[in-house]
C-alpha cells in the first residue's frame, strides 16, 4: 500500500492553529511549502490557503478532506515569509490565518493578476533610405498613411539602417490625429507591423543616476561608527538632531548594501513622507527603488510584490521604502532594515490583528535575513534609548545640523496670560503672530500644526451645557464646517448640525475648542493675503493628495501650511523658517503612561522642520501652562534629560520598558453583561498574575459602535521569556469564552499595546 500524504495548510481564518488535508496523488508534485491551494471549510465554503508542511502523520480526525486543486506553479510564499508569519502569530497571540491577511495582497486580484500588455507599432522591417523614399512616394493617393508613416519616421528618428524602436500604438494616433483604420492599413501593405509589450502599472523611469552626497565630517564619523559596530552588533541606535543628516547616512548604507547584491528595507511611519524620500532614493538607485504602501491599489501591489520576489537584477526591486505592512513583502535576501522614526507610534498596528510593532518585527525579520537593523530617530523611544545604553544596541550619534544650522529658538507663549490681557486673536499669540509676520513678510513659509482635525472637537449648548454625542460611541461629535455636519472620528456616524439644543431647545448652540478647519478659517482672516492650505484626513483621501500639497508647498505656492501630526514627521522644506505649536496642552494631557514621552517626541519633532537649510527657524509653541516641565524640556531640546526622568519614573511604577504588557479588551453590547464577564476575567488573571493584573476598567473611550468595552492590563516581568505568562492569559480567556453566554463577547488581545 502506498503512503498517503497530507498538508498542514494556514486559512484565512481568525481560529488558531494550521488545518491537515489529505493530498491526492495526482497532484502530489504540485503541493510544495508556500504554494496556494483551493480547500473547504466548514461548510461548503471555498478558502485558498497557503501550505507549510508536508507529512505521512495520519490526523486523529477521521474524514480529513482532502486538497482541491493548486493554485501556484511557483511558491506564492518563501520559506521565511512562513517562519515570520509564525513568530508574528506566536508573539502577538494571534493566528497565522490573520498574519496571512495582513500579508497578502487581496486574493482575488492576486488570482487575476495579468501583466498590462500596450500595442506598440513599428516598421516591418528594416528598410534603405531608397525603399523608403520609394514607399512615401507610393502613398501619395493615400495621405492619411503618408503621415502616420513620416510621424513614425520622425518620432523614433528612423534613419537607414538604424535600429527600429517601436512606438506606443495611442501616441501615433494621437500625434497624427487619425484612427487605428490607416494604421491597420499600412500593417496590411507589410509597411508597420504591431506588438505586444508588457509595461509596469508602476511609473517609474530610470532617471540618471546621481552619485551620493559626500558625508560631512561629523557624518562620516558615525558612519564610521555605525560600520565598525555592525561587525559585532546586529541592531544600532542612531540619535541624531532634526536635519543632522541621518537620512544621508541611510543613503550610504544602502550603497554598500545593494552593492554586494543584498535587498534593504526602509521604513516610515507615515505615507506622506515617502513622497520627498522617494525621490532623493531614485535619484541615486533608479529603477530597483520600488514604494509600497496602502494607497495602493491591489493590482499593483501585487505587481510592487512580483517584483520584490523576483531576484532579476533588472526588474527586481531591491530596495523598499514602505511603511509598516511592506514587512510582509517576500523578500529573499535582505541585507540591512532601516526604521526610521523609529519612535513613532503609528508603527504599532492596534486593530486588527495581528496587532503587531513593525519596528520591533523589523528586528526579528532581519534577524530571519541574518541581517542588520538600523533604527533612527532625533528623539528616541525610551525602550530604544534604554537597550542602547544598556548595550544591547549599538549606539550612534549626530549632534549637529547639516551645514551647522542650529536648532530652531524655541518661543513658549502663554495663552493664559495672552487672554487675561487680551491680546490673543482668535486662537493666536501676539508671539506666534509677530513671527508668522516676519516670516510672511520674507515670502518665508509657515507650517501650524494642531493635532485635531474638524472646526471644532465639540459643540454645546451655552444655555444647559448639552453636548451632541455619538449614537453608537461614547465621544463627543466633531463639529466639520465644509460639510457642515457633526462627525463621529471613531465610526464615522455623521449628523446635521443641530439648530437648537437637544435637552433645552434653547437656540444658543456654541463651538467649542479648534480644530484645524478652524485654524485655517481664522488664519485667512488675519493674514488675508497669504496662500493657506490644510493637510490633515480630510484632505488627503485621494491617492495623490498627499503629493500635491507637498510639492505646491515645496514650489512656494503655499505660504502657510496647516496639519495634524501628518506634518509632523520626516518633511524637508527649504524655506520653511516658523512652526506653530497650536495647543501643546492636549498633547501633554492625554492619560498615557507615554502621554509625556510621546508630547516631547511631537514638539521636537514639528520643531524639527524650521529653519532646516539657510538660517536658523523659529518655533513657538502655545501652552495655558508654561512651567510644564516636558515644555522646559523642548526649550533646550535636552532628549537626554526627558529620557532619564521618563525611565525614572517608569521603573519606579514598573512599566515598559521595565516590564512587558499585555491588554485584554472585552467588548459586549450590553454594559452589565460586559462587567460581569470582565470581571470573572479579572479574577482568573489575579489568581494568577496577583497585583500584576490592572482592571478592569473602562477606556477612556468606552464605548464604540455600540460596543462597552472594558480593558485589563497584565504586566509580565521583563527578566522571563514571555511566553509562558502569555500562554496562561490564553488559558484564563479560553476558560471565561467557556462560561454560559460569553460567545456574545469580543475579545482582543494586544501584546507591548504601545
Ligand atoms: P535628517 O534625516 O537627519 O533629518 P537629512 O538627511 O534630511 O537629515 O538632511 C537635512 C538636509 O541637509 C537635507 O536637505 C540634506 O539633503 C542636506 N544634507 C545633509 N547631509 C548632507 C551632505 N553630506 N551633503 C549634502 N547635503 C546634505
Ligand atoms: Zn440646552
Ligand atoms: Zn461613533
């Protein structure tokens, strides 16, 4: 009797764990790791899943169901592809079926994917300058083909003997304003001929190259630094100030990296900023610089992934710039992983899962590689900036900026005292005016940032205090002028703006706080002549949104800039000298244990894009409280101070990166049910975890799209390997999903939800 064979196979499915299916002989060659196969589960429903191993072990399952067909020739998947989808899963406590779907670009355009095939037309054959001459003169009766020939003639620049160069079939038409007829015609006289030519979705010439910046001194001594290093360390630290030139050094890097044939990734936390990175990489590395990011479409993302899977040294792609999910690429051969910004938070994917930290990911992936990690930021993560000094990073510094600009003054403007003696105008500062004044009056340029999107966060009624709500969440509606509606930001649940209070009828409904449709609506009042623009959500839902702004700012066609954290980040702009910190305080006052950490990176970082070629910038920051010791901090941009009192403070009440966190969320329609169930949780993890366990206890939004949720916190001690502690948190949860009527509860379960 022969063997039979089965495969462990991940499906697309939020259930943990891989499915066994028998493999039958006709198509036993075809079934190899990574390949795609057609399968059914549960019920009849349809899947395609991707097959990790192959073994004679008989399941204890009888009628194990057996592979429908195979959908690749060649892996869809490699074998580290697999190897990190399992640590991903295993460390952030979700299934494999979920990395799966975060990984691969949609399915169906997948299976559909067809190159883009472009009708291209050319001479049939290579012609004298005498047989030439002699075939125009034949077409005299027909002009119409006269011209389509001598336009082809003149736009490939044929001459005797020359090298025929097809032309796209459309151009000719247009250039000559005829219809495909004449040119059928002169294909049926043997004059033209057409093909068929594969061209990329994806624009992208190969520009000539330019050679890299020289290093400056101070440059090539962390350069220096960095290389020396790597010899013994796999990761390293990179702290260097806003425009010290680390984006420079990264360029360097790649150099060495892509010439002994490696691949390099390197990560940004936010979309808008591979608009400007994107350029300055194709100007040195050409056609192997490849993008990838969401707002692609699925289509050509699975083109951006064929050609990181293919290893062709012309076509492949062999240096990424993406942002947090271009971790899942199929690269076969990476050779260093840059993380830039490596602090910012949009790194962490929070829903759904696999709630997974791609700078931390970065580490493992590139471990996978036997590659390095470059992790770089002007004002690190404290865990980051702990592991450096702590030597398990490398560490690398650059203290000054390109061309020994210095740092941008700092100006703290008290709105407090501003309104008391009223010398605030609408939302601004004398301060903050004074310095948009000047600059303006320079044709200088000007970016104020207010991390609030909308007119203004609420409205209320001036006579009873109501305040419009979600129906579905428990968070104030946001007030947006230019669709004049009420806005949830966490369902998207609108409203027209009521005309009278809902509780009292009264007519005295109010704006309250700013957003910035607000801003942008005073500061054309105050400086009318100037050009202002907004980016923020709002603005950038298209695909192109966000490059259009950039470059009509970087074209000088906009004076003042105003934006949420998206213009926060990475920008260069040559003659942006004054930044405006709307209101620092919502920043300082979100109930974090970050909230400080993560106010001083914004404020460095917004500041960081003053002043950055020429002269030094100006930035004023606008505070109700202007002894604030994070705000002191940001004054002398003194990282290293913020740092100590952070980590103080954080081993003091024992949290990261002096201890891990794991964060259960239970979800539940009804709000004593949710109490209930959370609360047989709370128990169950104390009786494990003692006073390690946080909660429950209501988020500070606690309820959305008609969900309660409660969360608990379990603090898991640093020194031991995780997952033990995370195997016992999965038992308790298995054990409440046990109870009578917890199936109509959600629960998520988030790992380091930082
Ligand atoms: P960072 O990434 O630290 O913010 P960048 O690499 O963007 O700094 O450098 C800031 C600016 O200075 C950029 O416009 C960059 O082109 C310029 N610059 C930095 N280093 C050099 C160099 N060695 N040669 C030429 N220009 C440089
Ligand atoms: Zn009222
Ligand atoms: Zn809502």
């Amino acid at each position: 009797m022969t063997k039979t064979w089965y495969a462990d196979i991940i499906l697309p499915l939020a259930v943990r764990g891989r499915f066994t299916y028998r493999i039958p002989d006709d198509i036993f060659e075809a079934v190899k790791p990574g390949v795609r196969v057609t399968v059914q589960f549960g019920g009849n429903k349809l899947y395609s899943g991707i097959v990790c191993t192959i073994h004679d072990n008989a399941p204890v399952l009888k009628n194990v169901k057996t592979i429908i067909n195979v959908i690749d020739t060649v892996p869809a998947v490699n074998e580290i592809q697999l190897k990190f989808w399992l640590w991903i899963s295993e460390y952030y406590l979700c299934s494999e079926g979920e990395v799966m779907k975060a990984a691969l670009p949609s399915e169906i355009c997948f299976n559909n994917y067809k190159p883009r095939l472009v009708t291209y037309i050319q001479l049939a054959g290579i012609f004298s300058d005498n047989e030439l001459h002699e075939i125009i003169d034949k077409l005299a009766k027909a002009p119409r083909q006269q011209e389509v020939l001598s336009t082809y003639l003149r736009l490939t620049g044929y001459a005797s003997g020359s090298e025929i160069k097809p032309i796209g079939k459309s151009w000719l038409l247009k250039e000559t304003g005829s219809n495909p007829n004449i040119i059928e015609a002169l294909i049926a006289k043997g004059i033209l001929s057409s093909l068929s030519l594969v061209v990329t979705r994806l624009n992208d010439s190969d520009n000539c190259k330019e050679p890299i910046n020289k290093l400056s001194e101070a440059q090539s001594v962390a350069y220096g630094s960095i290389t020396t290093q790597f010899k013994e360390k796999d990761i390293i630290l990179l702290h260097g100030v806003t425009s010290s030139g680390k984006t420079e050094i990264y360029i360097h890097l790649i150099e060495e990296q892509l010439k002994i044939g490696k691949q390099v990734l390197y990560m940004l936390p936010e979309i808008a900023l591979t608009t400007q990175i994107i350029l300055r990489l194709k100007r040195h590395f050409g056609a192997v610089t490849g993008v990838y990011h969401s707002r692609f479409s699925d289509c050509e993302k699975v083109e951006i992934w064929e050609r990181v899977a293919d290893n062709d040294p012309l076509n492949g792609y062999r240096l990424i710039l993406g942002v947090r999910s271009s971790l899942f690429l199929p690269f076969s051969n990476l050779g260093l992983i840059i993380v830039d910004e490596e602090h910012d938070g949009s790194y962490k994917q929070h829903d759904p899962a696999p709630r997974y930290h791609a700078r931390d990911s970065a580490i493992v992936l590139a471990s996978m590689h036997k590659a390095k990690t470059i992790l770089g930021s002007a004002s690190p993560s404290v865990e980051s900036y702990n592991n450096a000094v702590n030597g398990k990073y490398g560490f690398s510094e650059l203290k000054e900026r390109f061309g020994l600009i210095k740092l941008p003054a700092i100006i703290i403007a008290d709105t407090r005292e501003a309104y008391r003696r009223k010398l605030m105008v609408s939302h601004f500062t004398p301060e903050l005016l004074q310095a948009m004044d000047e600059a303006l009056g320079k044709d200088e340029q000007v970016i104020l940032f207010q991390n609030r999107r909308g007119f203004s966060p609420y409205i209320e009624c001036s006579d009873c205090g109501w305040i419009p709500v979600c129906i579905q969440c428990a968070v104030n509606l946001t007030y947006h002028k230019t669709i004049s509606k009420l806005v949830c930001h966490y369902c998207g649940y609108n409203a027209d703006m009521p005309s009278k209070c809902g509780n009292c009828h009264s007519t005295g409904m109010v704006t309250r706080g700013f957003g910035t449709e607000k801003i942008e609506d005073e500061i054309k009042i105050v400086f009318p002549a100037a050009r202002v623009a907004r980016m923020d959500q709002d603005t950038t839902r298209n695909k192109n949104s966000f490059n259009k702004i950039i470059r009509t700012f970087e074209d000088r066609r906009i004076d003042i800039l105003i934006g949420t954290q998206m213009i926060s980040k990475g920008l260069d702009f040559e003659n942006l000298t004054v930044v405006g910190i709307l209101n620092a305080d919502n920043l300082l006052n979100y109930p974090d244990f970050r909230a400080h950490e993560r106010s001083f990176q914004l404020m460095e970082q917004v500041s960081g894009r003053a002043g950055r070629r020429q002269k030094q910038g100006k930035v004023v920051i606008q505070t109700a409280d202007p002894a604030n010791k994070i705000i002191r901090l940001v004054l002398r941009h003194d990282y290293i101070s913020m740092f100590r009192m952070q980590a103080e403070e954080r081993m003091t009440f024992n949290y990261p990166p002096f201890c891990r966190m794991v964060k259960i969320s239970i979800k539940h329609k009804e709000r004593a049910l949710l109490n209930y169930y959370s609360d047989i949780l709370g128990r169950d993890l104390k009786e494990i975890f003692g006073k390690r366990v946080l909660g429950p206890e209501s988020p500070v939004i606690s309820k959305v799209q008609l969900w309660y949720i409660k969360t608990i916190l379990v603090k898991i001690e640093r020194e031991k390997p995780p997952a033990k502690a995370k195997h016992l948190i999965i038992e308790a949860i298995d054990r409440l999903e046990k109870e009578k009527g917890a199936s109509s509860l959600k629960i998520a379960i988030d790992v380091d939800p930082y």
